[in-house]
C-alpha cells in the first residue's frame, strides 16, 4: 500500500487490512508473526488517530459555536444598554419641555429650577453608570474573544515532527545510523511511532532494545516529546556483501500527529 493509498483508506478497510495482517500472523512462522503484527498495531493506530481527530474537529466546532452564542448575549445585552440610553434622551427632552411651560406660567421658578438641576445631576449619573456598564461589558467581550481565539488555536495546533541522520559507520555488509527526531513546534507530540522499513530485499532493519524488530521494518515508540525537543535514536542496517544502494523510508504517526514521511535515508554499501 503506497502512502496515497493509505491517507485516502477508509477506517473499514484499513480495519480489513488490520484482520488480514492478524490471519497472516497466525499462519506464520515466528519469524514473520512479529512483521505481522507490528503492521496490524499500525493499521489500528491510523483507526483511532482517526477517531480521535474526529472528536477534536468536534470539540472545534463546539467551542465556536459557544463563542459565537456568547457573543449572542453580549450583543442583546448592548441593545438593552441602547435602549435604555434612548428613555434617558426622551426624558430629557421631555423635561425640557417641562421646563419651558413653567416659565411661561411663571409658577415657581426658583422651585422648579432647582427640582429640574436635581433631575438634571441624577440623569448624568445615570448616563455616567450606564456608559461604565457599557465599558465594562465592552472590556469583557475583549477577554472572551481572547480566550476563544486562545481555545481555538490550541484545538487545532499540531506537532511538526522533523528528522535528521549521521553516518557513525558503513561497512560492505552493515551500516550504523544516528536518527535525530525533532519536535519544532510550540505543541508537545504525543504517543507516536517513528517506523523504518528498507525498500530491498535481504535487508534486516535493527533498533537496539526496541523490541519491534523484523526482517526488513522497525519501529520505535515515543510516548512524549515536549516543544522544541529531539530524541536520537541509533539504527543498524545489516545486508548481504555485494548488495546495490537501497533506501530507508522513514515515516510517523501518533496520538496528536497525522501520518507522515520524514524522509528516505539512502544506503550505500561500500565496494570491497
């Protein structure tokens, strides 16, 4: 199955895969049973990657959806605020129209000059809370949006998982390889395998103390790599004298990471 392939499997047939890889494990020999093995955890993996990508799309879409209803109420609650902003106007202008025909009946002026500069000073308080709820609840759209903004942006971060190799010794019949694997985003990966399988035939891949080993794949499991850190790891390619140059494709998958190539590591047996 090429890497197209793979990325565009539906979760039931990479689960058909999964249930073959485990009849062909059966039917083998010891030998072969762990190869087989290891490509069913795989498919698995890929099926519940999956999976839990769907609920993080999920969780995605709910958090905007609470944002957007939030927003919701804030917008009433202005046009609330509008409102009311509207009756102290109109009272206002009603007052001052009040005013105007008590000076023209000339009926206690003094008295309802003074009642209408009390009316006057209660309504700018009025105004002046009004204008600090206002404020308040504007200052408090800002927090929210910031916290949605932060919410979604962590929701839909990924790991970018890098790598980089030495040659620490090459051999007409073997090669021994430093992998550096390096996480250079602001998100820590999580859970994930970094796969190698050789693209030739009497090829044995090696990772010391892995325990996946098998005739031409290998694997090694990563259960965290934090922001910006690198883990090595040390691979041993053994061949036949006389073998032709042959790659290595290096791959990845994890809990938080999306299946991906990190690259070929092409081999070069020396001639003797």
């Amino acid at each position: 199955m090429t890497v197209e392939e793979f990325q565009s499997a539906t979760a039931d047939h990479l689960r058909e895969k999964a249930n073959d890889s485990f009849v062909k494990a059966d039917q083998s020999g010891s030998l072969d049973r762990p190869g087989f093995l290891m490509e069913a955890q795989f498919y698995l993996a890929e099926i519940e990657r999956r999976e839990q990508q769907k609920e993080r799309v999920e969780s995605a879409r709910i958090a905007r959806r609470d944002f957007w209803m939030e927003i919701a109420v804030i917008v009433l609650i202005g046009i609330e605020i509008g409102i009311g902003f509207i009756g102290v106007f109109a009272g206002a202008s009603e007052a001052g129209k009040q005013i105007t025909a008590l000076n023209s009946l000339n009926q206690s002026t003094s008295r309802t000059a003074s009642n209408i500069s009390r009316l006057t000073e209660a309504q700018a308080e009025l105004t002046t809370a009004q204008k600090n709820t206002l404020n308040a609840l504007q200052d408090q759209l800002e927090i929210l949006r910031q916290q949605q903004k932060q919410r979604l942006a962590e929701l839909t971060k990924q790991p970018d998982i890098g790598m980089r190799w030495n040659i620490r010794e090459i051999t007409p019949t073997s090669a021994k390889y430093q992998i550096t694997v390096e996480n250079s985003s602001e998100v820590a990966a999580r859970d994930f395998v970094v796969y190698f399988e050789a693209g030739a035939q009497g090829v044995t891949l090696v990772i010391p103390d892995s325990g996946s080993n098998s005739p031409s794949r290998t694997s090694v499991y990563i259960p965290l790599l934090g922001a910006g850190l690198k883990q090595t790891v040390s691979l041993n390619a053994q061949y036949p004298a006389g073998a032709a140059p042959f790659r290595i494709r290096i791959f990845t998958s994890g809990e938080n990471i999306s299946a991906k190539t990190l690259g070929d590591l092409f081999v070069k047996p020396p001639v003797r």
